[in-house]
C-alpha cells in the first residue's frame, strides 16, 4: 500500500532532491529517474527492486523551480519509489507539492495535497500555472474535490480552464463567460457518461489577470478565502444541503441527515451543487457563484483548498497560519500539516498564491 515518507526521510541540498531508491518495478513495467528529468518506463523483470541514494535536480527556468517541470511523486511504506506523471501545470498525487511563478511582477505559487485515510485513492486534483493568451499573463488556480472516483476531477483539470477561455465573450464579462462555461463542462460530463462513471466533483477555480484582477468561482464546498491586510475575506460560496434545501425540494429532491449526522441530497451526497452526478443530477445544480476584486497594495494572498482543510479550521485559522510564512509552498504544506495535526480525514489540497513579496 502506498503512503506518504515524512519531509524528514528525504535528503535536501540546495536544489537537489535524493531519495533513498533509483527505480522500481512491478510486474513488466518499472520507474526509473534519469538526471532528474522524468520517468522513463522500461521492461523488467518481476520484483527487480535496487536500493541507491540517487541525487535528483529540479529542472531551472529562470533560476527558479517551476512546478510545470517537476514531477510528482508518490513514496511507498517500505521506500521504493511509484512515480505519477504530472501534467503540465497541474495534477494528482496521493502526496505532493511544488511551486512557481509569475512571469512579471512579484506573484507567487505553492501547493501541497495529501491523500486522506480513506480505503480509496486520491481524488483530489489541481491546476497551478501562469498561461500567456491573447497578449495577457494569466495565472490559473483550482482545486478538484472529487467523490465517488477520480474520472470527473480529472476531466476538469484538462477541461474546464479551456471552455472558459474559449467562451467569446470572456474579456467583456467574465461572469457570465465563467457561469456558461461551468455548465457546458457539465454537460459534457453527463454526455460522457459512462465513460466518466457515477461520480462527480465540487470546483474552485480562481483567475488572475495580470497580475491585477481575481476572478474566483465555486461548486461545491472547496474554499477560496482571500487575505486583505490580515483579514480573511471568503470569495466563494459553500453550496450545503441545508442551505439550498428550498431549491433540492423544488427539484424533487429532499435532505436527510440519514445515515450519519451530516446533511445529504438524498441521503447520498454532502454537497447541494457539483459536477457529474448523473444519478442526482435532477437534483443538483451546477451552476456557480462568481466573485471578483481588484489586486491592489493591500492585497496580500489567496487560498484555495478542498474541505478536508475548512472542515477543521477557519477562515481567519488558516490566514493567520499563511501571513507568517513568506514562501507560498511552505505556507500551503503548513496548512496542510496542521489540518492533519487537528485530524482531518479526507484529502487535503491547498493552493497559497501571494501577490506581493
């Protein structure tokens, strides 16, 4: 079974990274790191498993690791070494974190995800990366909360950021642009179906337009909460049974707190809105709630994060645990180890992107 090394069963120096295995193998396939560029996979032979401390580097942009070019890595109990690609700018893993930054200015990026201790793999996904489109510095930012499988989350990480942009109207009105494109991407989840499963998943997806405007949109309950002079400003919308109760029983629907004490759409799902969830979807609603504001001197940072974060801590917890820490990807692994630390259960994944030095 697969699990987490600790931060301090790894070797640091500077840039480099060494682990305690250079490859692994199961079955005819294995994992190999070469000069710390990837993976390559080959034939092997069964059980070929070779112990060596190997030095891995980060591969350099601009003198500074960029987390579209790092791969993410998952570490067995015993040490050896299973390793899951990452797509450009984004991606799963039962354990992980990187950072980057943007191409001007003083904006940066960190995250951090960790699979929770459910008897089932990480659902959770992730988009961090600065995109350059129609003259613009773009930085894209969201985290998927997947349920029931990981098929929908990971659809939306290749999809969704795709269909807003490609919404015609997105530069005049990005409201509306952004609502349109949650529920077109719905739609071609639910078309998809089978293919896509049964499961669905909750979205929180934050835009920055050069580095000045914030567009943030939500279904589901991952959070985004805003820091503004050391004060928590939550730009999303958590989308709860009991509270859109009226618009589940005008559907058909109705809440139960049955089993358990949590409230459910039908008994079955703790979210009232969310992608895929063909099987509830008369039910549901997947359109989402959009905000905005401005990026200005007294704008210090945002977070975005997946419940298995808010369901321990608040809003204001979690701002004052970032604001002390400088490095985004130190102050999401923070986030992330003190949820832990206060027993969270489920996935965790947290995004930390600070817009000034």
């Amino acid at each position: 079974m697969l699990m987490c090394l600790k931060e301090e069963d790894m070797y640091y120096k500077h840039d480099k990274i060494a682990w305690r295995t250079q490859s692994y193998s199961e079955g005819d396939k294995s994992w190999e790191m070469k000069n710390g560029k990837g993976v390559k996979q080959r034939n092997a032979k069964q059980g070929f498993m070779r112990w060596e401390k190997y030095e891995i580097r980060a591969d350099q942009r601009n003198g500074t690791k960029t987390e579209d070019q790092i791969s993410t890595f998952a570490f067995a109990k015993e040490d050896f070494l299973s390793i899951q690609g990452l797509g450009r700018g984004g991606g799963r893993s039962s354990c992980g974190s990187g950072k980057g930054r943007g191409p001007q200015g003083p904006v940066k990026y960190g995250f951090s995800l960790v699979k929770g201790k459910a008897n089932h793999p990480m659902e959770d996904y992730h988009v961090a990366k600065f995109v350059q489109y129609r003259g613009r510095d773009l930085g894209l930012f969201a985290i998927y909360d997947g349920h029931l499988g990981d098929s929908v989350p990971a659809y939306l990480q290749k999809h969704l950021f795709n269909n807003i942009l490609k919404e015609e109207e997105f530069w005049t009105d990005p409201q509306r642009s952004i609502s349109k494109a949650y529920e077109r991407t719905d739609q071609a989840i639910l078309s998809h179906s089978p293919d896509l499963g049964r499961g669905g998943s909750t979205a929180v997806t934050a835009i920055l337009i050069n580095g000045r405007q914030l567009w943030v949109a939500n279904v589901g309950d991952s959070r985004a909460v805003l820091s503004r002079r050391g004060q928590a400003i939550q730009m999303s919308i958590d989308h709860e049974p009991n509270t859109e109760r009226e618009s589940i029983e005008d559907r058909g629907g109705f809440v139960s707190n049955m089993p358990g004490d949590v409230a459910r759409v039908n008994g079955q799902l703790a979210v009232s809105r969310a992608f895929g969830d063909k099987n509830l979807k008369t039910h549901l609603r997947c359109d989402p709630d959009v905000t905005n504001a401005d990026v200005d001197a007294d704008t210090d940072f945002l977070i975005l994060a997946s419940d298995g974060l808010w369901k321990v801590m608040s809003n204001q917890e979690a701002v004052d645990i970032a604001k002390k820490i400088r490095d985004p990807q130190k102050a999401a692994k923070q986030l992330v180890i003190e949820s832990l630390h206060r027993e969270s259960k489920d996935d965790i994944s947290c995004i930390v992107i600070r817009f000034k030095g």
